[in-house]
C-alpha cells in the first residue's frame, strides 16, 4: 500500500494483517534455510505413505498471498453484506409480530370499553329509575313543620286525631 509521507514522498507500508503475514511466511523461509522441515517435525503429517511430497505443497509468492488476502476481505465482505439481510429479515418479522400483538391488544381493549360502556348505561338507567321512584314516594306524604318554626307568637295550636267516623248498625 502506498502512503504519502509528511515529507512529500510516498512510502511503501503494509497493512496489519499483510505484516503479520509476511512475519509468518518469513519465519517459515528462515526455518526451511536451517533445514527444518515441519513435516518431519511433526511426524510426516502431510506427507503420503511413500514419502513423496505431495505436489499440493508448494511455496506460496507474496503475490498469491496478496490474492488470497484480497479474497479473504472480499469473503468477509460479503459475509457482512449476507449477515445485513438477514438481520434486515429478522427486523421485518419481530415488526410484523409485534404489529399483529397489538391489534389484538387494540381489539381486547375495544370490547373491554363496549362492555363498561353498556354497564355505565345499565347504571345510570338503574339511578334515573331509583330517583323518579324516590319523588313519588316524596308526593304521598306530607312535611309536617311545627307551629313553633313558622309562627312564634301566634300561640298553641293543638291537633287532635280525628274521631273514628261512628258505624251505626
């Protein structure tokens, strides 16, 4: 990657992962110069029965590695790409169930009012019912007011309960 110094010059620099990549494919030259070979260090792995290498096994250029590394960010590239439409999948289905929950939390709380709404109607019949039968009952009788309370002054006055009407057989 090039970068523009302070200096006015471009600089050649690697990136993080392409560093420790070089860290890595260096160690492993400088280990095959001294003669280690990871197959005999560990048991022949890789290796098939007749000792031969396998043709697989070649070294890697730094220009493969550039390739691979380039189709590395373009894997996770679009793994990131994949992950955005399910999670853009996932929204839409929490929304569309969280949508049905509360229109039927809607509908409940409807039929919760008609039904105070009718008891409110019962009641307030019921009170309207309950006062016309107190008035009639306030028609048949008669507020008796002591003398004393309208006319003081004005002397005793004494009532008498009237004579049972004679019967005369």
């Amino acid at each position: 990657m090039k970068v523009k110094g302070s200096d006015g010059y471009e600089h050649s620099v690697t990136s993080q992962g392409q560093g420790a990549l070089n860290s890595v494919l260096g160690g492993l030259g400088t280990a095959s110069f001294f003669g280690v070979n990871a197959g005999n260090l560990l048991g022949g792995i890789g290796r098939n029965n007749a000792g031969c290498p396998n043709p697989q096994d070649t070294p890697v250029s730094r220009y493969e590695a550039a390739m691979m590394q380039e189709l590395a960010a373009k894997d996770g590239k679009i793994a990131l790409l994949e992950s955005n439409i399910y999670t853009d999948q996932k929204i839409a289905d929490v929304y569309e169930r969280l949508n049905k929950k509360i229109d039927r939390n809607r509908d409940e709380q409807n039929a919760i009012n008609l039904q105070q709404a009718v008891y409110n109607g019962v009641n307030t019949a019921a009170v309207e019912c309950i006062k016309g039968q107190v008035a009639q009952l306030m028609g048949l009788t008669k507020l008796v007011v002591p003398n004393a309370s309208i006319c003081p002054g004005w002397g005793n006055v004494t009532v008498t309960p009237a004579a049972a009407p004679a019967t005369g057989a």
